[in-house]
C-alpha cells in the first residue's frame, strides 16, 4: 500500500482516519529511528574509505603544538642559567628563533585544521544522504502532508493537523541533533578550538589568528635578566671556586636537557614533513595527467578538468602551507641547536678553568698546611731533644700546638676567602663575640700562662686558695686540681680533690698562696700569759732554751729551707731561731712565741715547744700559767 493510497483511505472514511494515521505516524517514527542508526553506520563506513587530504591528524596537530610550547618554555631556564655578556646574546638569539618556531608550528595546525575542515565538506558532498538529509526530507514530507491535509480533510481536520505538527517538531529537534553531533564537523571544530586554547597558554607571545608570531613588551622585558658574572679565578677564594665550578656543572647539564628538548623537536617536524612531501608529489603526478588529458578534451570536459584544477591547485596551497613551516621549522631548530652547542663549548671551557684554578688553590692550601706541620715538628722534636726540665718542655710544646693550630686555621681561612677585608671583619665579629660568650673560658686560659711562669705553680706544689690547702696533681689550660690536705693537726690528704678555674690568679678576693718549691718552711706562734710576781726576764730566758732544745733537732732542715728562701728570692730572712716577745695586755705580762716548722714535721714540732713550754711553767715557784691555744 503507497503513502498515497492511505491518504485516500484517510479522507473516506472518517471513523477509522484517526486511528490509521495514529498507525502510520508510529511506523514512520520507528522506521526514521532505523534510518538514523543505519545512516551513521553508512556515514562512518564511507569517511573510512575515502582518501584524507589533510597532511596531519588531528592528534599529530596537537601533540606538535604541546610539544613546541613545552620547548620554547625552556627559554626561562636558558634566563637563568645566563651569567656572562656572551650567555646574554646566545640567549637573545636563541629566543628570536623560539619564537619564529612557535609561529610556524601555529601556522602548520592553522593550515593543517583547514585541511581537515575542506577534507570533511567534501566527504559530506560526495557521501550518501546522511541522516541529517534524510531527517530533512522527512521534514518536507511531513509539510506536504499538512497542506493536502488541509486541502483535502473536511472533518476532523483539527486532530490530524495536532498530530503532524507534533510529529514535525520531532524531525526538527532530532534533525538539530544530528547536526550538532555529526563526528566529522565536531572534529574539525574542536581543532580549532585546541589551537586557540593552546595558543593563549603562551603570554609572552602575540599569536593572532592569522600571521606571524610577534613577542609582546612582556616577552621584550624578558630579554635582559640580570646577569651575574662569576668570579675570577685569580683573584678567587677556594669556597668562591667551588660555587662557581659547581654553578658552571649546573649550566652545562641545564644546555645539555635543553639540546635534547630541541632535537627531539627536530626529528618531530621531520618526521611530519614525510606526509607533506608525498602529498605533493602525488598532486603534481596529478596535474601532470590532467594536462595530458586536457589536450584531448572537448569543451565539456575541459570544464570539468578546469574544476579539478582549481581543487588541485587549492590542496597544493594548503599542503604546502603545512610542508613549507615544517621545514623552516627544522632549519631554524639547526641553528637553535648550533648556538647551543656554542654556548656548551664557550661553558665547558669556563668549567674546566675553574677547576684548573681550584686545583691550584687546593694544591697551595695542602703545601702551605705540609710547610706549617713540617715547621711544628721541627719545634716539637727540637724542644724533645734540647730542654730536658718538664716543666719547661711542656710549656713549650703547648705554645707549639696552639702557634701550630692557629697558623692552620689562618691560613684556612685566608685561601677560602676572596676579599681579605671581608675575612677580617668577620674574624674580627667572631674574635668579639666569642670573647662575650666564653669570657670566663678566656681568662682562664690567660690565667693558664701566669700560673706556669717563672713563679707559677707546678705539679706537686703546696698551696693554699682561700680556706683550702692542697697539693697540686694536675694544671689544665682552664682550670687545676688540688688534692685537699686537712688543715687541722697532722697536714694529710682528706680523699678530696678539689678543682679551681685559672682565673683565680686575677680575682682579689680568695687569693692564691704558694710556698717555694722545696720549701715548706713556716712560723707559729704561741700566747703565753705569765704569773704575777715572777722574774721575767729569768722567765724568757728560760723558754728562749726550752723552745730552742726542741729546735735544735730540726735545726739543719730549718737552716737549709731558710738559705733555699734567701737564694729564691734575694732577701734576707735571717735565722731560723725562736722568739719570745714579753708585752702587758689588760695588766697582765703575755709572752709570745714564735718559732720556725717545716711541713714535715710540723705537728710534732707543735706538740713538743708546747710540752716544753709547760715544763718551764711548772718549775716556776708561782701557779702556773693558762696556756691559750696555738694560733
């Protein structure tokens, strides 16, 4: 049954119209739904088969605009790594090429998405009706059916004129779909659209729609970083000359990451010019058939070659539009690369004179430490073998550690150093600072050589710091250490070592008491208050020869402790003999005793004038004395 025998049906019979047309309408809706899947499928089938004119993929389009961008953003590295007048340049040069290859690659996409967009209008000339067209002839069926309609129906007319208005709002929003998502349009469209996003990710950069690339003020201001020259070798500190070889080691594998970014660029564009160049080989066999097949032709066919030609002409533009960047490109990246090269040499060359005068330096640095050793073992061994006092020995060899010491660290710190006022003023803030932080340390080790001077003190001397009485068993650069001796009786070690710092020899209060070495000579005395009535000067007599008996035993040590004073210190002591002084106190007759001991024995010797002296009392007729205790 024809669409037009339904339709007569239709209009005679009135009562099952409504339902038929219901029918029908559900029919052609299914059977459109077929043709739009069918016709996708056909569409799809058909671009496959046709041959491409564009040169690029659309993927190849981008992946090349990705990668040029990427590239030419290492020029802000190149910035940084340029230090020298010559970097500047090569940098200068370097970016007027980066920018003239982001332009072709720009102009490459442009030409290329053209391409692609006459490459899909020709596949839809030449394809089957897609299903764009068939929904549009379904559109003009369904407007014919409404004016016969309306010509023909007589009753009715309102519902069926309902139903076909319903059923074109349809076609129009499923043939505006079709339209909208049609794979060949939104693939060209979105190419486009890449390009353009991708062009505004570069700011330093002017990239208009059409023509060449030119840099913007920003991209200009860019062109002159600060450059930083390194140092020069010869005037150079050793720690200037380890910054600038590690800096320079820096740059060259900063020029090598770039040169690998461009020659990876390079093969690239050489690889995508392959396609270009069979292109257009293919479209000039082309022409040259259709000149050989324009001479044979009549006016009808001279007509229809005419047509080719100008098709012909117009891809060989485009194409060469796509070819002719791709090899400037490629020519531009050569030179790109040669400056690179330049400039590696120009830096290897930098980087092996800074190691050169850095080795130098070093080698100086070790000579002058070996020479300082050398000259301090010489001290040391000369002191070993000519000084034989230990005393004397070991002060030397301590002023030879700490002179040995010093020169290394001067000389340290002079070869790391470029500026030498710059070195001392800082020597001088440390000297400052350190003479605040360790001021106590300080003055103890000043206070180390005044205590090992011509009358210092030694290991084994007897000395007495405030209350404290000890024997000397060791001297620190900083502080001593005393083994206590107990003050009261019999002079013996209390198990106690005491530790004092050396700055005691500088603080007023305390004071610090020290006998002469081989000396431990000392005099006592004694109060004795007298009977009344007695004979004193028979008295003193008396207690001059007890005292002086009990002397007498000790007398040859007394004696040779007193010469050992008088030599030490040129003075006149006089003799070691006992005293006895008689003078009133509160109306009483008091005598005082005085009388030499040597730390040896001088307990005993306290013990035995005591004993002496109460003899002497006790002879006498009177009542005896009180003895007040020994001071």
């Amino acid at each position: 049954m024809t669409l037009r025998s339904a339709r007569i049906i239709a209009c005679g019979t009135v009562g099952n119209g409504v339902a038929f047309r219901m029918i029908y309408f559900r029919t052609r809706v299914i059977t459109l739904a077929l043709l739009i899947v069918g016709g996708a499928t056909a569409s799809a089938a058909d671009a496959s088969t046709d041959a491409a004119v564009s040169v690029l993929t659309s993927k190849q389009v981008i992946e090349i605009l990705d990668d040029t961008v990427n590239w030419y953003r290492t020029l802000a590295t190149q910035q940084q790594a340029a230090t020298q007048p010559s970097d500047l340049l090569i940098l200068y040069a370097n970016r007027q090429i980066a920018n003239e290859v982001v332009g072709l690659a720009f102009d490459i996409a442009r030409a290329n998405a053209e391409l692609l967009s006459s490459q899909e209008n020709a596949e839809s000339a030449s394809a089957p009706a897609s299903s764009a067209d068939r929904l549009a002839q379904e559109n003009t069926d369904v407007d014919t059916q409404v004016e016969n309609l309306q010509k023909d129906i007589k009753r009715d007319s309102t519902q069926q004129l309902a139903m076909l208005k319903a059923k074109k709002n349809l076609l129009d929003t499923m043939s505006d779909y079709v339209e909208q998502n049609d794979p060949k349009v939104a693939d060209a469209n979105d190419l486009k659209a890449q390009i353009d996003a991708i062009a505004s990710t570069v700011p330093q950069l002017s990239i208009p729609t059409n023509g060449p690339v030119t840099p913007t003020a920003g991209a200009a201001a860019t062109t002159q970083p600060s450059a930083v020259s390194l140092p020069i070798a010869g005037k150079s500190g050793i720690w200037d000359l380890s910054l600038a070889a590690l800096g320079l080691h820096r740059k060259l594998k900063t020029i090598d990451l770039i040169d690998t970014g461009s020659a990876k660029l390079a093969r690239l564009f050489a690889a995508d010019s392959a396609p270009s160049e069979a292109k257009l080989k293919a479209y000039t066999a082309r022409s040259d058939s259709l000149v050989q097949e324009a001479r044979n032709a009549d006016a009808e066919a001279q007509k229809v070659l005419r047509n080719q030609f100008d098709t012909l002409a117009w891809l060989f533009k485009q194409t060469s539009g796509v070819l002719l960047p791709l090899d400037k490109a490629q020519v531009q990246l050569k030179q790109y690369q040669h400056n690179l090269a330049s400039w590696r040499s120009a830096t290897e060359a930098e980087f092996q004179e800074a190691l050169s005068a850095l080795g130098i330096r070093l080698a100086i640095l070790a000579a002058m430490l070996f020479v300082v050793w050398v000259l301090a073992e010489v001290w040391k061994r000369t002191v070993v073998r000519f000084i034989h006092e230990t005393r004397r020995r070991y002060q030397l060899l301590l002023v030879q550690r700490i002179v040995m010491w010093i020169a290394m660290v001067t000389i340290v710190g002079l070869n790391f150093t470029t500026d030498f006022s710059s070195f001392a003023t800082f020597a001088g803030l440390l000297t400052a600072g350190l003479a605040v932080a360790m001021q106590s340390v300080l003055v103890s080790v000043v206070g180390y050589f005044f205590l090992i001077g011509k009358y210092g003190i030694r290991v084994g001397d007897r000395i007495q710091i405030g209350a404290v009485i000890g024997e000397v068993i060791d001297i620190g650069l900083v502080r001593m250490h005393l083994m206590e001796l107990n003050s009261a009786g019999p002079l013996g070690p209390t198990g106690r070592v005491v530790a004092f710092a050396n700055l005691i020899v500088f603080q007023a209060s305390g004071g610090l008491f020290k006998q002469i070495p081989g000396v431990t000579l000392s005099w006592h005395e004694s109060t004795l208050d007298l009977p009344g009535g007695s004979d004193y000067a028979a008295l003193k007599g008396r207690l001059l020869a007890a005292v002086g008996a009990v002397l007498a035993k000790y007398q040859d040590e007394l004696t040779r402790q007193t010469r050992e004073i008088e030599r030490s210190t040129a003075t006149v002591s006089g003799d070691s003999m006992a005293q006895v002084q008689m003078h009133l106190s509160e109306g009483r007759m008091v005598a005082l005793i005085r009388y030499p001991v040597h730390g040896e024995h001088a307990a005993q010797i306290d013990e035995e004038v005591a004993q002496a002296v109460l003899d002497v009392i006790a002879k006498t007729p009177h009542p005896p004395a009180r003895l007040p205790p020994n001071s």
